[in-house]
C-alpha cells in the first residue's frame, strides 16, 4: 500500500513540475541574440575556461535577450539563461570571419541580418510590389569586392578595416536571386527567395488600433481638450495682450501646437520598421500649408510630418507626431487628416487612416458673457456689503429666521441632489441636469418662492442664497474662487429680477389671482434662474476649458433653467397660500 501511494507522490510530482527551460544563442553583428522558451531574468556568456565573458541582468523578463559584446570569430561560447529558479545552458560557435562581413536588410530599412556562405535567405514582398534591398558590407581586411547581385556586378573598394559600403538592388517577382560576394581568395554565395505576401495579410499582421489628437509629447491622449478638434484664442483677445502688454508672449514657431499619436500594433513573429506620415488637407483635398512643419525650415509639396518607428514581434508601439498650426494663415472650418503607415522598403502604404479635424477660435460670445458674469458677480457682491446691513435692520427677529429655515430647507436640497445627482451622472452623463434639476431647481425654487410670500422684502433672496452658500460651503467644501463667482452672480441676478417682477417692491401682488402671482414669481425666478444657469456656463466654458454644443447650452437654458422653475412656482402658489393661513 506505500508502495502505491509512493508512486501516487512521484506521479504528481512529475505531472506538476514545470516544462524544462529551452534556450538558444545565435552571434549577430554586435553581440549575440538568445531565445528562450520563457522569459529570462539573467543571461551570462561563458568562455571556454568557465570565466564570464559577458553578462546582463533584466529589470523584465524577457525570452528575447541582446547580449551585447564583441565576440572572438571562430570561437566556442557557453550560454547560460536563468529563468524563475530554472537555469538551462546552450553552446554558441562563433563563425570564422572573411576578409568581409555581409549583411542583408530585404526590403531595405528592416532589420539586417548577417549572412554566411550558403545561406537560403527568405524575403517577403507584397502582391504586385517591387522592394529595394541593401547588402552591407563590412572590412575586415582592406581589399577589392566584387559583388554579383542577379545579372547585376558591381565592384567596391574597402580601403581600411572596419569601414562599410552599402550595395541596393531592387528586387521583383518570386525567382529565387543568386548572390556572390567575393573579396580577393574568398567568395561568399547565399540564394535570396522572395515570398509574396497579399496585402490584406499584411494588413492583419500591422494594425492600427488607435489615433488620438490632442495628445502630449508621449503620445498619451490629451483627455482635457476635445478629440479632432483645434482651438486658438480668438483674434481680438491677441490683439489686447498685445496692446497691453499683459502677459502676451510671441510663440516659437518650431515649436508645435499639440501632438497626435499613432498607436500600431505587430501581430507577426518578426520586427517591423515602418515610416508613419501625417498630412492636413482642406475640404478640396489640396495641403493645408498653415499646417506644415516649421522645424529645420522643412518645406515638402504635402506638407507632411513623418517619423520612423520599430515595432517588435507580437507588441503595440505609439508613434507620436508634432503638429503644427500656424495662427497667422490658418482659417476656420473642416480638414483631413491623412495618415500613411508604410513598411520601410516599401513604396505603397499598407495603412491609410483618414480623420477629421476642425479648426476653430474662441467665441466673442463666451468672452463677452464670461466678462458680464464677472460684473455680474461684483455687482452681487457689492450689493450684499453695501445693503446687506441696511436690510438686515428692516427685518425683525421672527423674518430674520425663517429666511434662515428656508435657506437651510435650500441647502438640504442642493445637498440631496448634489449626492443624488453623482450616481444620475455615471449613467446619463452630461445629461444629469435634466433629472437632479427636478429637485435642484423645482423645489428649491418653490421654497424661494414660498420665502418671498410670507416676508416680501428687498434682501430676502440674498440672504436665504447666503444661508445655502455659507451651510454648502461648511458641509461639502465649496469655499473656491469659481463657487464665490457663482454665488455673487445669484445675488445679483435674483434680487435684480424679483425687484423688477414686483416681488419685493411691494405687497400688492399678494392679493392678485392665483394665475398672476404665478406668472409674476415665473418671471421673476424663471430669468433670474436661467440667468444663474447662463453664468455658470459661461463660468465653465471658460475656467475649465469645455467645449458645449449650442444645443446643449440651449437644453439647459430652457429646461433647468427656465421651465423647470416654473413648474416649481405653480407648486409655491398653493404652498405658499396654506403657509400664509398658518402665519395669520
């Protein structure tokens, strides 16, 4: 029976153990490339006495290492890869170097790979398309080359060791290509074989996942601006710093306006080097020159900006690209962004990304109202320290608390909406207003409301807003200069409008019908409200940097900030009325 429950052991033991660790060593120019069958942590070079050569740990393990060194031609090195506990060592022989090192970059601008006699190098071409190869070649000794490339010869003279010349040949349809390299005694022969690849494979092999403008220098999204979309101060806000003199600096013309990122990702089992171009084009399809690069006085037909980026096997890279907006020739309205990847040694782009992008200025109409609101707030402002005592001495003590109970009644519902309102916002977004603005406006206005019926007074609406701010500001933290903003402009449009209206001048209204003493409280709350709403807005627009369609500006102008009021003074009427029978 222990017999059997000692095989039980060993069994799970062996079905439990991790694969063995595989790992193989190539030398390539510069240093020696190793593949493992799991990520490595260390990686150590050994020569044949056991003494270290070479050695590189890594902050992320990765089953593609690039030891580098310059190793000895000709040569056996030990290979010795640790990988979670796990160690597994491989020979590498080092090949005997000629009088010239070859290497081969097919198409031209891929990676190079080092080639030795007899080698059968496969070379991918897409449908239809003709590649530029190069062929490097590298001195070890001085001397003649004669290089015969197909039906091509050509000879080269490498006059010092270490010294390099490149041989490019263009390389169309599927015959394998014979290539001799042959440098004075020595002759090194290998056979190119092209392989078409049809476009859309390459297509699925290099994605473009994404495409962000405005985004930083990193490539990162810019998530405070809106996407496709390019904003400039406007024309008359430039003109007055510059007439003043008030923090006006000219802006570098090399320098970009924002950056837009390309991000790519490489399904293959190769690395890619691929050239990412980004061109602006009107609405006829002509470049955009107010879009053209500036730096180093680049002056292209396209006005194009391109950048060169390797993308490793099975990975995504960000491509970022400057872009640049000149203010002075640029005008408003619609563009195209173009944006080409293509494979270096390619002529034909495998990606051809169209975007849009809208170029606009700030709004006359925002600075004006921004400019108003702000007088609007000083104005409030002022008036409650300039008449704030003189009011408070026209009211006794019973009218002095209840505008303080119906101002706590308003921050208890500005509260209740407030919480209410972030859970409505992860679900219906910037569209919350239109249902925490049924407990925010409506009842808060018919409390207002019913505040103005039983003490009809000039200063009873300021200082009920004063209760809610002072009770708001103590419970929820809202002593900020744009809070402050807001407040003065409430004070300052509600008494103005409830003095216009008759709300406050006198007592007369009181005894009008019940359809009047509605319409009057609706004028008086409703444009006072929507007046508030419009500040806050504008306030937003402004300080926060938010773009607002003007369909929205208008929905809650119309809705929260007018009807909604309404709605809740026809509910003041009958509230109010029952409170009056209890006050006499």
């Amino acid at each position: 029976m222990r017999i059997w429950w000692l095989l039980w052991v060993v069994l799970l033991g062996v079905a439990c153990a991790p694969d063995p660790l595989r790992v193989e060593a190539e030398a390539v120019m510069g240093g020696v490339e190793v593949q493992a069958s799991a990520p490595l942590e260390r990686v150590e070079l050994l020569d044949d006495g056991g003494y270290m050569v070479a050695a590189r740990t890594l902050a992320q393990p990765d089953p593609m290492v690039m030891l580098l060194l310059p190793w000895e031609p000709g040569r056996h090195y030990v290979l010795r890869a640790t990988a979670r506990g796990r160690v597994a060592t491989a020979g590498l022989e080092t090949p005997a170097l000629g009088r010239v090192r070859v290497g081969l970059a097919a198409p031209l601008g891929q990676t190079q790979r080092p080639v030795v006699d007899g080698d059968q190098v496969p070379v991918t071409l897409l449908a239809g398309e003709s590649v530029e190869a190069a062929l490097l070649l590298t001195a070890v000794e001085p001397g003649p080359v004669r290089v015969r490339w197909g039906g091509a010869v050509e000879e080269v003279l490498l006059q010092v060791p270490g010294e390099r010349v490149t041989v490019v040949r263009t390389l169309t349809g599927e015959a394998p290509v014979q290539v001799a390299v042959e440098a004075m005694d020595e002759a090194l022969r290998f056979t190119e074989h092209p392989r078409m690849r049809p476009a859309e494979e390459a297509r699925r092999l290099l994605r473009v996942v994404a495409v962000h403008l405005p985004a930083d220098a990193t490539g990162r999204p810019d998530l405070a601006r809106p996407a496709d979309r390019v904003s400039l101060p406007s024309a008359w806000w430039g003109v007055l710093l510059r007439t003043l003199r008030l923090g006006y600096r000219p802006r570098d013309e090399q320098a970009p306006w924002t950056w837009q990122a390309v991000v790519l990702e490489n399904r293959g089992d190769t690395p890619l080097n691929v050239a990412v171009s980004a061109r602006v084009v009107d609405a006829e399809g002509k470049p955009a020159v107010a879009f053209r690069s500036r730096v180093r006085e680049a002056d292209t037909a396209s006005g194009a900006v391109t950048v060169l980026l390797r993308i490793p096997p099975n990975d995504r890279v960000r491509a970022t690209l400057p872009f640049f907006v000149e203010r002075a020739v640029v005008l408003e309205g619609g563009y195209r962004r173009l944006i080409e990847v293509t494979p270096l040694g390619s002529t034909v782009p495998l990606h051809r990304v169209d975007r849009p992008l809208y170029l606009g200025r700030g709004s006359p109409w925002a600075s004006l109202g921004f400019g108003m609101a702000l007088l609007a707030s000083l104005g409030g402002l002022v008036l409650l320290v300039w008449r704030g005592p003189r009011w408070l001495r026209a009211l006794n003590t019973a009218e002095l608390m209840t505008i303080a109970l119906f101002g706590s009644l308003t921050f208890v519902v500005a509260a209740a909406a407030r919480l209410l309102g972030y859970g409505i916002a992860s679900v219906l977004g910037p569209f919350s207003p239109l249902v925490t603005g049924l407990i925010d406006d409506a009842f808060r206005t018919c409390l207002l409301a019913a505040l103005v019926v039983l003490v009809p007074r000039v200063g009873v609406g300021a200082f009920a807003s004063l209760v809610g701010y002072l009770m708001r500001g103590l419970a929820l933290g809202s002593f900020h200069p744009a809070d402050l903003l807001y407040f003065g402009s409430v004070v300052c449009f509600l008494e103005g409008c409830l003095w216009l209206a008759g709300l406050t001048r006198h007592e007369r209204w009181l005894d009008e019908g019940r359809v009047a003493r509605w319409v009057r409280m609706s004028l008086g709350f409703g444009v006072a409200n929507a007046l508030s709403v419009a500040a806050g807005l504008v306030v937003t627009v402004v300080l926060y940097r938010l773009f607002l369609a003007d369909w929205y500006v208008a929905m809650m102008l119309l809705l929260p900030g007018f009807l909604y009021v309404v709605a809740g003074c026809w509910l003041a009427v009958r509230f109010a009325e029952s409170l009056r029978k209890v006050t006499s």
